[in-house]
C-alpha cells in the first residue's frame, strides 16, 4: 500500500474519531443544560387518553449522574409516593402498604405511575452520555433553528430497552428539541417533543415535554416545569431511604 494512501486512510479514520467525539460532546452539553451539579423541580403531568385524563404534580432533586429523588405532591390518592435512585439501584416507597420496594432493571422500562414516560425516563438510571455511542445524522432544522441530529446507540454493555435514539438539538443554544426511540426491531415507538423554551433556573430551557406512542391514536403525556433551581445546596445523605418516607 503506497505512502499517500495510508495517509489518506489515517486522516479518514481521524477525521471520523473527531466527528464521533463532536457528538458525544453535543449530548454532553444537552446532558449538563438540563441538569447541573444540582437541582430542585416542580413539574406538572398530564396523562392524556381518548376518553381521560389525570394529572401529577410532581417534586424532583438530583444530584451529579448518580442520585436522584421524585416525589409525588398530587392527588391524593397518589400524594407521598416516592423514587429514589442511588448510583445503579432504585428503589419505590408505597405508603399504602408502607414499604420500600426495589426497583429491578428489567422494570426501568415501564411505564411510569401510567404514563407514557418510562420509569428510565424520569429516575434516568441510563446516561445518554455515558450509556450510548453518539454520531451525527444529516443536519436539521426545529422551528427555522439550525439542529443537530444525534444518532445514539446502546454500547454492548448498557442495559437500555432501545435499539437506538435520534435527537435533535439546536446548534444555537444546545437545547433537545425532538427524540425518536426505536425498538430491538427498527419500528419508531416513542416521538418525545420539547418546546416553550423559557427562563427557569437562570437558563434559558424547553418547560414543555410531550411523549407521544406513535402507535396509539389519540395518547400522550405532557410535562411541564413550574419551577426549577439549579446548582441548589444538596449532599449524596438527602438521597436516604429514610428521605423516601417525607416529601421534602
């Protein structure tokens, strides 16, 4: 193989690892707008069916990747519920029964308190960061905004119900703005879309989230941030079992 070939190929296969770590870097920036070190949440759900609708409000803390904490503030019925994630393990308070139940990684991916978000979705044991591989898909638009489009796949390791994300981000100001989640046979399940881009927490955000079933006429679930600090005063004890059991 001549001199001016391999040189050709190795600045391919470069070029390809930069592109590759571009990606990654987008979904990184994404992940840390959304997050910070630290936040608080106030989020209202509506659960959307043909014939009914029910509504959560709902209270949420995190910490960095690993600690996460949701609390269900209403309806009655619903109201002291709680989630706790610590590192890979998550685990459910029911006061009906008053007990602390472990959460497996085979239910993550269930429907969450009924509604169209899974429970991956809302406690995120996976990491669109660190769980998927990331590369770029022809480039989009999202309300006349120049996009990213993402293509994320599963690494061999990650236990992730799906076959592969699209995402789309607008390049002005790395805010997700759509997802397509596809399943173990390449058929579009989910159409995630995020929108009403506003102030909260000192950055400029989308406080409205859809998640429609493609495959289910007339279904879908809304949820809105009513409020939402970031950087908040927290350490890894708030995120205990015992914390479970007291809306905070």
């Amino acid at each position: 193989m001549g001199v001016k070939v391999v040189l050709i190929l190795a600045a391919v296969s470069f070029c390809s690892l930069l592109w590759a770590q571009d990606a990654t870097e987008v979904v990184r920036r994404v992940d840390e707008r959304m997050r910070g070190e630290s936040s608080r949440a106030e989020m209202t759900m509506r659960i959307i069916r043909p014939d009914w609708t029910r509504e959560l409000s709902v209270r949420a803390y995190s910490l960095s990747q690993d600690f996460s904490m949701i609390y269900i503030l209403s309806p009655p019925r619903d109201r002291g519920t709680s989630f706790l994630k610590r590192y890979n393990e998550v685990w459910q308070w029911v006061p009906s029964i008053q007990r602390v139940v472990r959460i497996p990684p085979s239910m993550m991916t269930q429907s969450w308190m009924g509604s169209d978000f899974t429970n991956d979705d809302l406690v995120q044991e996976a990491s669109i960061v660190d769980d998927y591989e990331h590369s770029f898909l022809p480039d989009t638009t999202v309300e006349q905004m120049e996009a990213w489009r993402v293509e994320m796949v599963p690494k061999p390791e990650a236990a992730v119900v799906w076959d592969r994300v699209e995402m789309w981000v607008t390049k002005d100001d790395y805010n997700q703005r759509r997802a397509l989640y596809y399943d173990e046979d390449g058929v579009l399940v989910n159409d995630l879309t995020l929108d009403s881009v506003r102030e909260l927490g000192g950055r400029e955000i989308p406080t409205r989230w859809e998640m429609v079933p493609v495959d289910e006429q007339g279904q879908s679930t809304v949820m809105e941030y009513d409020d939402l600090e970031f950087d908040i005063d927290i350490d890894e004890g708030f995120f205990s079992q015992q914390n479970m059991r007291t809306i905070r």
